[in-house]
C-alpha cells in the first residue's frame, strides 16, 4: 500500500470509528483534506485513492494548485482568513468557503461570484471559545450575521465553522464543540439551507464527531507535518 492510500485509510476508519461509538449513522461524517502547503502532486495522489473534497488556506497557493488539477473533479473549500482585496479569487475559483466572519466579505464574495457558476456554500466562522486572536464571529452577534448574509443572491448559508481553543483536555474539547452543535441546531431551524457542521481536525476528530460534526477539516494525519509554507 502507498503512504497515501495508508493514511487515508487510517483516517476513515478514525471517522467511522468514531461514528459508529456516537451511535450515528454510517457515512454521515465528510472528510475535508486540508493541503495548504502541500504541493499539487500530494493531492492527485490522495484523489487518486478517492478523496474529492480538498481544503485550501491561502489563495494564491490554491488558485496555482486548482489550475494544475483541473482533469479532475475535485470540490475546493476556503478554511483561511479572508482579505477583501482576495474575495474575487475566492468566489471564481472554490465551491465553499468556510471563514466567513462578516457581512462586508459575505457581500463581496455573493456580488463577485460568476453569475453562470452554481451559488458559493458558505458556512459562518464562530470564534466558539472567544479567543482574542482568532478570527470568527462571536455566539452572541451570529444570527444578526447570518439574517445580513443568507439573502444575498449567489450564496448559499450552509453552516457553521468552529476552530475551539488547542487543548489535549478531553472535557474542553466536548464543551466547545457542543455549544457549537447548539448553535448549529438553532441556525439550522431558521434557515433549511444549514447542513453543514464544519468541526474537528487531525487531534480532536473524535470528540468533534461525537457532537456533532458532519466535515472534519484533516491536514496533519493524511499529509504528515506541514510542508514549508510556499511564498505567497
Ligand atoms: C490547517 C487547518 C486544519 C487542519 O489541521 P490539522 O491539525 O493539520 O489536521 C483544519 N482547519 C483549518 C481552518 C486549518 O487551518
């Protein structure tokens, strides 16, 4: 077996695992394979063995590596901080974009979306444990963002993201994610559209998919250790 197919491998049976001991149904868990850093070559291989849904942080890495996969038939999702003077690449190039933290970026990315493409999935970034230096929209003001955004004409509200303070504490690690799934639930019965529970990376997939998640984002254990950053 190749290191790609192995890891892969690895990491579904952690998804299924995982989903089996909640006591959710089978294949309710989408894996994102996040490949900033990665060159182009390391996701053919990975979509090789099957993978389709890759996950991109920076954009100007993103728009060269789509542009060298296009035999393919991938589905592109922005994880990363968002610039306005980037929102044009991001709405001609991806599929979802996963950061949205406000009306300004939500506005841009529907007004630059091309008018022949499908709409923009866009899920609203929850800075769910309140840390000063990450971006996200706080619990308290997400549902004034998401009644500005989800009437905007070439996107789509479809969830919500969460990236919960780093911790190896178990206890945490359920607490944020489960006021997320709160918030999910709540979002959710306002708007029909939400499906979409972005939560969980390589260290915290379990507890992320015990409460709730439906897209675990996973860089570390599919790729390995991040790559040198590319020049932007
Ligand atoms: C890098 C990144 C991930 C993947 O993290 P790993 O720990 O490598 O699995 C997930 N989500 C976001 C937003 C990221 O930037």
């Amino acid at each position: 077996m190749t290191e790609a197919k192995n890891r892969l491998q690895c990491v579904l049976s952690r998804i299924n695992h995982a989903t089996s001991q909640s006591n959710r149904p089978a294949n309710t868990v989408q894996l994102l394979a996040v490949s900033k850093t990665w060159p182009a070559d390391a996701q053919r291989l990975l979509a090789k063995q099957g993978q389709q849904h890759f996950g991109e942080n920076y954009v100007q890495e993103a728009v060269d590596k789509i542009a060298a996969l296009t035999d393919l038939s991938l589905v592109w999702h922005f994880i990363g901080p968002i610039q306005s003077n980037k929102t044009r690449d991001i709405a001609h190039h991806f599929d979802w974009v996963h950061s949205v933290d406000r009306l300004k970026i939500a506005s841009r990315l529907s007004e630059q979306r091309p008018a022949d493409f499908p709409p923009l999935n866009i899920c609203l970034q929850v800075n769910i444990d309140q840390e000063d230096t990450k971006a996200g929209i706080t619990a308290e003001h997400l549902f004034e963002l998401a009644a500005a955004v989800s009437p905007l004409e070439n996107i789509v509200l479809r969830g919500l993201m969460v990236i919960p303070k780093a911790t190896d504490d178990k206890t945490l690690q359920h607490a944020a994610f489960q006021r997320a799934h709160k918030l999910f639930i709540q979002l959710q019965q306002r708007y029909p559209t939400v499906d979409t529970l972005s939560m969980g990376m390589s260290a915290d997939l379990e507890a992320a998919i015990a409460e709730g998640s439906t897209l675990v984002r996973i860089g570390t254990a599919l790729f390995g250790d991040r790559a040198p950053k590319m020049p932007q």
